[in-house]
C-alpha cells in the first residue's frame, strides 16, 4: 500500500451513506442486540477486570516481598509499559497479518496460563523473594505483550462487526467498558477474594465429591493464591465469549508470518504516519494530552490531600459513601474522574450526530486542559471534584473521538498497526508522566517550602504548593497539545457524515 504525498489525504474507506441526525438514535439497542459486538463486550469486560485483577493483587504481594521498597511496587507498571517501548509497532504488524478474533482468544488463553505461573510466587517461602520479584515482572511484562495484541485486535474488529452508524457509540461502550474494568479490578480485588473464598467454603460444606477435598487440601486457595486462580478462569471465560464471534466483512486474505514482510510492514507503518499529517495529529495530540493529563492521578491525589478543604454537600445524606468520601478523599476524587468518562462515553456519540470527529476530538483535548486547569486553580473540595467530573467527560470525548476517527478513516489492512501505534503511545505517555511529574511535584514543593522558610513565612499557609504548580504546568501541556491539534487537524470544514477517500 502506497500514500501519494497529499497531506490531505485519509487511510480509509468510504462512509457509508446515513443520515448523520439519526446515527446514534438506537446505537445501544442495536449494539447490545448484535450478538458479536455483545458478546465482545462482554469478553472484553471479563478479561479487563481479570488483567487489572492481577495488579491489585500483586501490588500488595510486592510490598510484602519488598517492605520499604517504592520502586518495587513500581516496578509492577514499568514491567506493563515498557512492551510498548520496544516492540509496540512488530505487535501492531501481528494484529493485521493474523485472524484477530483467534489472537484475542490466544491472547486470553496465554494470559490464564500465565496467571497460574503467579502461584509459585504468591506462595509463601517456596522461592527467595528476589526470584519471586522476578517471576513476577517477567509473568506481567509477558502478559502485557499480550495485552497490547489483545486491545488493538479489539479496536480494529469492531468496524467489521458493526453498522458504520454505531461505530461512536460502539467506541463509547468499549472504552466505558475498559475504564470500569480498570477500576472493579483494582478496587474490589478484595471483594473478589471474599466471594471466592466463601463459594469454597460452601463447596467443602456440601462433601461434593473430589472437589471438597481438593479444596480443603489448599487453604491458601482462600487468599491471594485464590485471586490468582479466579483470573485464569476469567481469562477462559473471556477466550469462550470472544470464540463466539462472527466476523461477516472480515476480508479473507493470507496472512503468513514471514520475518521480511514483517519488517517492510513495521517500515510501512512509519511511512503512514510520516506521510499523512492528520493522522499523525491525532496521534501526538494525544500523546502529549495523556502526558500532561496523567498528572491529575500521579499528583492529583497528593494535591486533594495538601490544598483542598471541605466536602461534598448533601453527600450526609448517603452516610456509606460518606464515610468512604471521608476517609479517603484522594481516592474518592477518582470516582468523579471515573465518573466523568463514563458520562462522555455515554453521551459524545450523541453528540456525534452533530459535530465532526475531528471538532469533538480538538474541543475534547482543550476542554480536559481547562477542566485541569480549573481543579488546579480551585481549593474547595466539592468543586475541584467538578472539574475532575469534566475532565474524565473531555477525557473520554478524546478516546472515542480518535478511536472512531481512525476505524473510519484507515482500511482493514493496517488498522491493527495504527491502533497498536496508538495504545503505544497512551502507554508511554503515560509512563512519562508517572516518572516525570511526580519527582518534579516534589521537587518543587520542597524548594517552594525552602523558599518560603526563608523568607520567614509559614509553609503551612502555602497557596502555590508544589503539586498546584505542578498541576498548573502539566494543564499548560494539555492546552498546548489542543492548540497543536487546532492547527494540524482541519476540523473546520469537515461535517459528520462527510466521507473518506481511498489513499
């Protein structure tokens, strides 16, 4: 496949003609009636909640081998990040050479082996917790390769499964879906392990033969060994949902593995980038957005914690979640954060019937931006947590925005590779925002403190704490990211509706 130099033109196919007014009328319905896409969903929900599963039970595994230790637990998401630094764009080439429905369902299968090999470590004193350590980052850097083939696969069936029509909402559900299984796997892996264990306790009661033994044999299974066998039967069951699948438009073509095509293919892959500007806006939009933005979760909660005061009103009236709000009000600020996502992807394929992709992906970016820069300016609690709802809405304007942008522009040849390209770089922006704005937080608050001691004042009575400023520079970034995609993505004459033209 070739690109003639025209900074215009777009990687894609044809829109199918329909009335961009009633596009998103029915999306859901539709969606969740089409029984490929429901049941993608629905694999898709139960592999996310069993990857992130496995975090929220290996953090804590990884204090215990290693008290003290900070870049220990770190060193659990550099172990997820770091594929994408050095082979995110040959995975991208696997996601279009093979059949993308069996690579999900290998990838799940690999991933439910890979989660029993975490027993050896969660046992206690069967192996040195250095090589416990070790298992572990090698099992989770493993995994995570397959994550990276998993979530491109993902992206890049969807337009051959469902309606042009439903493609914003189809986006909108899958990326609610990814950020709910983020959360239900990191904050309820002990609620997961309560259930399991009390379902094997009921299994020993009730003598059903050879699994109440089994069961009674190994206590641990009780505990985070549990957790750990509760992943390999999610993955599984993801693998049994997504083997359902039906793909009606795939194109059938050989897709042989040959080292050589591989290597002109990742060469290809760049050579899109590099000729077709707007594409390649998109991408660097949303690279620097992820880098500034993820500032709003590595020194948000240190900034909630320092600078806000107060609490939500008329939360008295709900007293559980109030005493969840105020015993932990930094994690509670995520809810709103989460809350915001879900409400955007939810609502911007309505809003697609009126706009373009590209205005709602440039407006997204710019309205995370001043939604970061509000909760970095505010210090009443219940306010910031405004802003923090708007933020997530913008947030997820962005994803499914860019998302159905690049299912409609780019062909089926090499939309696997582009979205590979583009969880690569949501993963080391990321990456670079955890190891850059969080030193850099604390840095300058020590130096504001310093300062400001000397000075003969009260640190106690700082306004411009270190993590604001800090907060302050990274919405800057953010609000650049979106002036850099104003100029670079031509979202002025463009309509909804308005079709692509084969490069």
């Amino acid at each position: 496949m070739t690109l003639e130099d025209n900074e215009t033109a777009c990687i894609g196919e044809p829109a199918a003609d329909s009335d961009p007014v009633t596009t998103a009328n029915g999306g859901y319905r539709r969606l969740l009636s089409n029984r490929s896409f429901r049941n993608l969903w629905l694999g898709q929900t139960i592999s996310g909640v069993g990857d992130w599963l496995v975090i929220g039970l290996l953090i804590p595994l990884v204090t215990k081998l290693a008290p003290g230790s900070s870049m220990a637990v770190a060193g659990i998401m550099i172990a997820k990040i770091v594929p994408s630094l050095l082979i995110g764009s040959v995975l991208g080439v696997l996601v279009d050479r093979f059949d993308r429905r069996r690579l999900m369902i290998a990838c799940d299968i690999i991933n439910g082996v890979l989660c029993l090999g975490l027993l050896g470590a969660s046992i206690p004193g069967l192996v040195p917790a250095g090589v416990a350590l070790a298992l572990i980052y090698s099992i989770t850097f493993m995994m995570e390769i397959c994550n990276l083939l998993f979530v491109p696969a993902k992206n890049a069936i969807i337009p051959m499964i469902v309606e042009d029509r439903d493609l914003a909402a189809a986006n909108g559900l899958s990326y609610t879906t990814q950020q709910a299984s983020m959360l239900v796997g990191l904050l309820a892996s002990g609620a997961f392990i309560a259930v399991f264990a009390a379902l094997l306790k009921l299994i020993i009661a009730a003598q059903v033969p050879f699994f109440s033994g089994f069961v009674a044999s190994y206590p641990d299974l009780a505990g985070p060994q549990g957790g750990i066998v509760l992943d390999f039967f999610s993955f599984m069951l993801s693998a049994a949902m997504i083997a359902t699948i039906r793909v009606k438009r795939m194109e059938r073509r050989e897709r042989a593995l040959d080292l050589r095509l591989m290597g002109r293919d990742v060469v290809e892959s760049w050579e899109i980038l590099r000729d077709h500007k707007e594409l390649r806006a998109f991408l660097l939009s949303i690279g620097f957005a992820i880098l500034g933005g993820g500032a709003i979760v590595s020194v948000g909660l240190v900034y909630v914690q320092t600078n806000l005061v107060g609490g939500i009103p008329f939360l008295d009236l709900v007293p559980p979640i109030q005493r969840v709000a105020t015993q932990a009000p930094q994690t509670f600020m995520l809810v709103f954060l989460g809350l915001g996502m879900f409400i955007g992807a939810v609502v911007v394929p309505r809003i697609a019937q009126r706009l373009s992709l590209e205005l709602l992906f440039v407006a997204g970016i710019a309205g995370f931006g001043l939604s970061m820069l509000g909760f970095s300016a505010v210090g009443i609690y219940w306010i910031a947590a405004l802003f923090g709802t708007s933020a997530g809405f913008f947030l997820a304007g962005v994803t499914v925005a860019g998302n159905t942008y690049v299912s409609e522009t780019v062909v089926d040849e090499v939309r696997g590779r582009i979205f590979a390209a583009l969880e690569s770089i949501i993963r080391v922006a990321l990456l670079g925002s955890m190891v850059l704005t969080a030193p850099v937080g604390d840095i300058v608050g020590g130096i504001v403190r310093i300062v400001v001691t000397a000075s003969g004042g009260d640190p106690a009575r700082l306004v411009l704490t270190g993590p604001r400023i800090t907060l302050l520079f990274a919405s800057a970034i953010v609000i650049g990211a979106a002036f850099y995609a104003s100029r670079a993505i031509d979202w002025r004459a463009k309509s909804p509706g308005s079709e692509a033209t084969d490069a």
